[in-house]
C-alpha cells in the first residue's frame, strides 16, 4: 500500500510538471552607480579612480567625465587619450600627480581607448586636445 502512494505522487508530480508552462527567463544585472572619483576611474573592474592626468581632455564635457566601462556616455566610435604611465596596468604603482598643478598641464596622452576597455584609433593626435580657454595642448599654455 505504501508503494501505491509513492507511485501516485510520483506520477502526480510529473503530470504537474510536464504541463507547467514556462515563461521566458528574466535576467537582470545591477551595476550599481558610477564611482564618485574626482578625475574619472578605470575602464576595467574593479573601477578604482584614475589618478590627475590618465585621462586627456576628450574623456570631459564641461569638466564632467563622460565615464567609462559600464557606465560610459560617449558616442559610438569613440577613442580618447590617456597616459598609460598612469594605469596600474602599465605597471603604475607611484603616487598622484601633484595636487595644485593647473588642469591637464602635464597631460601627455601615449595611447586611446574607448571606455570599454579597447585601445584604439582616436582619429587625431593627444597633442592638440585642450580643455582650457588658451590651452593649445602638448603642455603649453597661451602665448
């Protein structure tokens, strides 16, 4: 007898089983908020701040960095200077740029990424970025 009820669960439970429709799966991930860092952060996990000048001035728009990894906001198809000397990647393990030098005074970008992680071709040289009314890029100012 106590087959009998082992067998009718058992046949109960693959009746429910097989006629149970499935709905389509949802995935959701949370990347959370951007990292709070005054001169942008990594394009790579875990997202630490980049030290003052890694980034040239086609990563901001108004002072405001346009982000990177998860949460970049520039256009498709955008490369833009950084100094890799600067990304622990590289082998940086130094202190930040001197606090109190004048914004982006010592940038010299060497290589161009995408925000995704990607090197590649900007479409112009590091040189003549400026982000500054009068700065001609390249480390010198007005004359």
């Amino acid at each position: 007898m106590a087959y009998g009820k082992v067998l009718a669960s058992s046949v109960l439970a693959t009746i429910l089983l097989c006629c149970a429709s499935l709905g389509p799966a949802q995935v959701a991930v949370d990347i959370g908020v951007a990292p709070v860092c005054p001169y942008g952060y990594f394009d790579y996990a875990p997202y630490d701040c980049a030290p003052y000048g890694y980034y040239g001035p086609d990563w901001f728009v108004g002072g405001v960095f346009i982000g990177a990894g998860p949460w970049f906001h520039g256009h498709p198809g955008f490369y833009g200077h950084v100094d890799n000397r600067f990304d622990p990647h590289h082998g940086y393990n130094g202190p930040l740029p001197q606090r109190g030098e004048a914004q982006f005074n010592h940038f010299h970008g060497n290589e161009a990424r995408d925000g995704q992680g990607h090197v590649g071709n900007p479409g112009h040289d590091a040189g003549s970025e400026h982000a500054l009314p009068g700065f001609r890029g390249g480390g010198h100012g007005r004359r």
